[in-house]
C-alpha cells in the first residue's frame, strides 16, 4: 500500500495574498494553494486547493449567504504563524507545529494532525485529517441507519436508492449532509464540508481518535461553525446552506398515501372514509398509477376521468392532493415532455453527446439534467397543467436518481437503485461536468426546480415539496421522508433514531412511512408506528404495492380508535409545530430534538437514541417494541408532567413506565406553557371552541412562559396582517398563578373564539388542575388563581 503523500506544510506564514477588507488570506503549498477566510464572525472557512486550475461547483450554499458582508477582521502576521480572528473566532497557522486549527474564546476547537493534516491520495482522492478528542459525540451526515453518535463508523456522502430491508449495516441511504455537529465535553461545533462529489467520512473508524474526510473532488473547502451551543451550530450551518421554507398549514395535518390508489373511485373512497371514521386528514397523495402510462405530468384519464373535478370536490372536503413526480421521462416521440427536452438538449447525455438512457417506471426513459437553469425552468413550467387542475403538492421521487427494473424487459439487469454512469455529462449552462460530479446535487436541483414552479406559477400560495434524495443545502426547497422502510419492528425505533439526526443535520421537515412501506403491516405494529408518526414533522401513513392495506381503519376495533386518538393528539398540537416550523425557519433548529439539546454536557442523555423533544418542553418516547407493557424513559434534568396523568417524575432518572397499547409516552417540562387546540378535522376549518393553554407550574420553577407563532399561511409574510406572536408568562405565588397573554407582533386576527387556561401542578390529590375560562381577542389579559 503506498502511503498518502501528504501536501507539504507552509515554507513561510506570510500569505501570498490577503485582504482584510474580505477577510481572507491565501498561502502557497507545495501544491496549489491553501485558503482562510472568515465568513462571518462565529464561522471559519478553511479550503485547499491542490489543483487550482480546476473549477469547482457547488450547489449547497445558500444564495443569501453569499450576500453576507465579511465581518471585522484582525491578523497576526508572526514569521512563524499567522492568525486570521473576527470576534471571539480565530484562524491559526503554526507553521513550528505545521497545523491549522481553529480557536474560540480561546480554546482550541478544531485542529488537524501536525503532520500529514492534507494529503493526495495514490487514488488522486484527497484528504483532510481533524483530531477527535475520546469523548467526542459525532454527529449529523444526514439520513443514517444505527445511533445517533456517528462515532467509530465510515459514512458515505452519496446519495443512494437503499433497499427497503435496510438494517444497522446499510450505509448510505437517500439523503445526505456533509456536515458534523462534535459534541465536546458540553461544548458543540460542526464542519461543513462543501463539496458535490462522492466522498467518505472516516469519523474514528480507522484511527479512533481521527475524523477523515476523503473525497474524489478536486478541493476540500470546509466551514467551520463554531456553536458554542448545539442550537448556534446548526444557526451557523443553516446560515451557510439555507433553511427549510415556511410549508402550508395543512402539511403539518396528516397525510395519506399508498402506491397506489388506482381510481378516481377508490381515491375518493379513502378521502370520504377519513371523514366517515372522524380520523383528522389534511392531505391524500396520488403514486405513480395516476399517470397516463408513469408519464409525468399526465394523468390517467379513464382512471381519473374528471381529475380537476376530483380534486376540486376533495378540496372542497378539506383535501389537498400531492402527486408524484419522476425524473425520468418516457421515450416516446408522441409525448410532449419527451419531445420538447429531446429538442433542447435538456436529457442527460452519455460521453458521446448521444442522450443516455435507462429503465425506470414508464420502461425506456431518459433523465432531466436540472443542472441546466434552462432545464430547470421548463421543468418548473411543466407543473402548470397539474397546478391547474388542482394539485396542491409535488412528491419527487427516484431522485438519487435511481433507476428500476420493474418494468423493464426480462433482459435488462440493474443493481438495485441502481444510478447513471458516472461518465455520463451534465451541460451545467455553459461549463459541462460529469455525472460523478453532480450526483448528489440531483436531487436537490430537481427540487429547486419543482419549488421554483410554485412561485413562479402559484406565487400566493406556499410551496410544498416532498423529496427522496437530498444533500446539504436541499432544506430551502423540499421537506424529505426517509423512503423505502419495512413494516418490521426495527424500523419504528430506527425510524426515530434516523428522524432526530436528520434534524441535527439541518432538516426539519422530515419523517418516515407510518406503518412501513415494504411487507406486510400488523395491527399492533401499526399503532405503534403511528403513535410515533405523529410526533415526526411529516406525518404520513404510506404502502407498496402489492403489500396488505394500512389505513388507519384498515384492521378494525380497537386500533382504529387508537390510532384516532394520535392522529388528534398530532391536531391537538398544530400551534406548536407551526411555531416551531416557523423557528426551524428563522434559525435552523430541528423541529424534533436530541433529548440532550438544551443539555449536551450530560453523557448519560447523550446515548439515548430512541426519545426526542418536540421543540424545548415536550418529551416523546413512543413504544417501539412488539407486546410492550413497559418502556423505559430517560427523563433529562427538570420535573416532567406525565400529559395522560400529571403525574410528575423528576429528572436525571430512569423510569420503567407501564404501558399499554393505547399510551404514547409524553411528558411536559415544568416551567413550560403549552398550547393545545381544539380536534379539527382538517386544517381548512375554523376553530369553534378555544385554545386550552396548559400551564405546568413545578416544585422549583415559579414561573413559566411560551412564545407562540401564527399565521395566515400566506407566501409572503412582510404585512402583519398575515402573522402574530403571542407571549403567555404565568408566575405562581402564595398558591395563586397570574398569567397574562398578550399579542406582541402582528396584527392577525386571533384564530380561536378563546382561551382557556389550565394550570396542572405537583402534590394535588385528583386531577391536578384548575380550570378558569378567559375569552380574548387580541388584548392582554391578567387571570389570578386562587
Ligand atoms: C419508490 C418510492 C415509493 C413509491 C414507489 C412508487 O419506491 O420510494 O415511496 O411508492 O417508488 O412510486
């Protein structure tokens, strides 16, 4: 094995070139050039650049970065160092130690190996070495099977079709994020490393105390974000490659699907027995079968005769349709999309310039090249006959892209999702790469190009993507479910393992196929897969074909009124997730968090893979396991309100929490107020009794407080009339509780008739609450309970 030859250090710590004012310094290497720069003042960029010459590409960072002005910046330029500082944030060279390391308030938080940091391997890959110190918690990469702590594993950074069956083993599945949040000792940061090409993240698995990143590019570029907090790291990287988009209202309801429901019939069959069963739903999606013969942007029109019809008459129950969407278009000469794009040059092509071909859904099929802004723009418009007929939402799917035998000749073999030849070219405007090089973008561009359709064509109405594949930067445009999962067990605990990382690796919007989409569900196993559905951002029930029915009525008594009441308990707390969507927006926090995330100093909480806090306050830990009578929860430091009895447990404790196969596990934080809305049975329908607020009032916490986003779902949220911020704060003294709500920002109108205060404390024999009944409409208030 020949050794990596290792890119010599600096000869001299003065740059060849710098400028303050950009807040950059280059230095010659032995080969090429080696880049710092401070972005902004919490985050350090640091890039190496062996081969110049070449051009590099990205797609992930987020436009409105790019337009940040450098901060104030400072140097040291020593002979035998250089430091690069803005704020508490420094770049250091140490040309004695030959490392590069990055320092904030004066600790070092980031520091590569003195020798050897960079290197080109004899594969013409290149590598970056960075320390981990023992207990370092890794985390991030994106979609993962296994526990949250990346530590000790090899993660692959290319986005790929992952068989339905996956288990720990299985590495990569769809969506990727090259990006690590570190835990250390309490303190968080992260890397960003910028780059579309396949790579590897060794994080430990070779030389324990080692993080790798190897990739096939012709750079590395990383940004450092400096945290100190899990919250300011993921505001640093979101600030880098962007946030997820303020989604309609009606995306955060529950969501139904199945591949496929085949008729016009049978589609309004299912809309009409949600309403029948009173089981709360806001979206039903059409799979691949709505399309005359899987081609895109048709429909069947003997299965669906009056499609805009439909939609309109679901719509008028309270329905928005989402349909799917492929990137391959069918070869077939009579159809438009196929003939257009062949025309414009808009298909992938092979290295030959002919146009590349493969099997997908419709059999012989060629691929959109969304690096072309052209391509893009025509996708975009190809939307219009769907939006006018009345789609609400686009699903993209295959979009690693991934290709598929099912309707295939016998003939042809394919690996399993399998992707295109890496030979393959992409026009990219003016400036032609490989496929290898914009793989992983795929699907991200794809989604830009679907999300760009909804405002340049419905521009009053708020977008709604679903996506498969996504890499860093894909947040601005799609929300993702995590693909094909099983109906087995182990995918309702991998499922939230995966879901709660995938928010630690800057997507919010995210969540897995309620009842499992491959194999047969049971009934049990889809209670429980529903009961943690609910909790997830996106909350959709999905199948295969060929596999048993799971709606949520589909094995009877007693689970369809189980699975009724988590479906209203997901309705019960619609305030909050449009809050906290509304949070992930503004600052990148995830929606569903690590139980650690207010407290990442404390080790024991940093093993826990299986509960999540719903925003700061509320403790989810579904039951994952098949006849369960108890689970255990981990309760992090606080008191926690059991919300099924009041009771409270103390935190820093294990519990052994009996259940049956009606419990969902939630616990509320004393100090905390919650809002629960009233059961609708969809989003589009007007609140007829008050918001309850709940007011947990603890042993040791005398107050509490929330602070409650709402809006009119519209696009464009600069008027105030189209939001409001509320802030509740309750303070308990000598056994009464004040509480006084008052509008603070906004002037919308308040969405329900009332409010209506609960306030639940510990050591009360009975029900633990006090109930007052206040009405209000947009005017503070003040309420004492005696
Ligand atoms: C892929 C998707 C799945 C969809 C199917 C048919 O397997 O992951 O959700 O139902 O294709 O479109």
């Amino acid at each position: 094995m020949s050794l990596p030859e290792s890119i010599h250090w600096l000869s001299s710590a003065s740059p060849m070139n710098e400028n303050l004012q950009l807040a950059f310094a280059q230095f010659a290497i032995s080969q090429g050039m080696l880049a710092l720069e401070l972005p902004d003042s919490d985050i350090a960029k640091i890039a190496v650049h062996p081969f110049p010459d070449t051009q590099r590409h990205t797609w992930s960072i987020d436009p409105a970065f790019l337009q940040t002005p450098a901060p104030q910046v400072t140097h040291i330029a020593g002979a035998r160092r250089y430091e690069l500082g803005s704020g508490n944030t420094k770049i250091r060279l140490d040309l004695a130690g030959a490392s590069v390391s990055v320092i904030q308030n004066d600790a070092v938080i980031l520091q590569s190996p003195d020798t050897g940091a960079f290197s080109i391997n004899a594969d013409g890959s290149l590598s970056w070495r960075i320390l981990l110190e023992p207990s370092d918690v890794v985390l991030g990469t994106g979609q993962r099977t296994g526990p949250l702590n990346q530590r000790g594993k090899k993660r692959l950074l290319w986005s790929a079709d992952a068989e339905p069956d996956h288990s720990e083993k299985t590495d990569p599945m769809h969506q990727i994020a090259s990006w690590v949040m570190i835990v250390r000792n309490g303190n968080t940061f992260g890397v960003f490393f910028d780059s579309p090409w396949r790579a590897t993240l060794d994080i430990g698995a070779t030389d324990p105390n080692v993080l790798t990143y190897t990739t096939t590019g012709t750079d590395i570029t990383a940004y450092v974000c400096c945290g100190p907090t899990p919250a300011a790291a993921l505001e640093q990287y979101t600030r880098v490659t962007g946030r997820p988009p303020l989604f309609p209202r009606w995306s955060l309801g529950n969501q139904q699907s199945r591949w496929s429901y085949m008729s016009a019939a049978e589609f309004e069959e299912v809309g009409a027995r949600f309403r029948a069963e009173h089981i709360p739903c806001d979206a039903l999606y059409l799979d691949i079968d709505y399309m005359r013969g899987f081609r895109d942007f048709t429909w069947d029109e003997q299965a669906f005769p009056d499609f805009s019809q439909m939609l309109q008459r679901l719509r008028a129950d309270g329905f928005h349709v989402v349909t799917i969407i492929d990137p391959g278009i069918k070869v077939d000469p009579e159809y438009s999309a196929f003939q257009e794009g062949t025309q414009r040059q808009y298909f992938i092509k092979n290295a030959d310039g002919t146009d590349f071909t493969g099997w997908v859904w419709p059999g012989l099929s060629v691929w959109t090249d969304f690096s072309q802004s052209a391509a893009r723009r025509w996708w975009s418009n190809l939307h219009k006959p769907l939006f006018d007929a009345g789609v609400s939402g686009i699903w993209d799917d295959m979009n690693e892209p991934s290709q598929a035998g099912m309707y295939a000749p016998s003939d042809v073999q394919l690996t399993y999702g399998e992707t295109l030849p890496q030979d393959a070219v992409c026009k990219n405007d003016d400036d032609p790469i490989s496929f290898a090089e914009f793989h992983n973008a795929y699907g991200l561009t794809m989604t830009q190009a679907t999300y760009e359709a909804f405002t340049m064509l419905r521009p009053k109405e708020r977008p709604f993507v679903l996506s498969r594949s996504a890499a860093s930067g894909s947040q601005r445009y799609t929300a993702v479910w995590n693909g094909d999962n099983s109906s087995i067990w182990e995918h309702i605990g991998m499922g939230i393992t995966m879901n709660i990382g995938l928010g630690l690796s800057g997507f919010a919007f995210t969540g897995f196929d309620i009842g499992g989409f491959n194999k047969f569900a049971e009934p049990e196993m889809l209670t429980r897969f529903t009961q943690a559905g609910v909790c997830m951002p996106l909350c959709r029930n999905h199948a295969a074909k060929f596999s048993r029915k799971q709606e949520p009525w589909a094995f009877g008594e007693p689970y369809t009124s189980i699975i009724r009441r988590a479906i209203e308990f997901r309705y019960s707390l619609l305030p909050l997730y449009v809050s906290l969507l509304k949070q992930a927006h503004d600052t990148g926090a995830p929606i569903i968090r690590p139980i650690w995330w207010n407290e990442p100093q404390n080790k024991d909480l940093l093993a826990v893979n299986d509960e999540f806090l719903i925003g700061d306050s509320i403790l989810a830990a579904p039951v994952t396991q098949r006849g369960a009578t108890n689970r255990r929860i981990v309760f992090p430091s606080g008191e926690w309100f059991d919300a099924a009895t009041n009771e409270v447990y103390i935190g820093n404790s294990v519990s052994e929490y009996p259940v049956t196969l009606d419990t969902l596990p939630i616990f509320i934080k004393a100090g905390s107020i919650i809002p629960f809305a009233p059961v609708i049975q969809h989003t589009g329908l007007a609140y007829t009794e008050p918001l309850e607020l709940r007011i947990f009032i603890g042993e040791t916490t005398a107050q509490a407080r929330l602070q409650l986003w709402d809006d009119t779902d519209a696009a464009d949220i600069s008027d105030p009339e189209t939001y409001a911020v509320y802030t509740v704060e309750a303070q308990a003294a000598n056994g009464a509780v004040a509480v006084a709500m008052q509008q603070t920002q906004g002037t919308m109108n308040f969405r329900y008739p009332g409010v209506h205060c609960t306030v639940v404390r510990p050591g009360k024999a009975g029900p633990f609450s006090e109930i007052k009944q206040m009405h209000t409409r947009r005017q503070e208030f003040m309420v004492v309970f005696e």
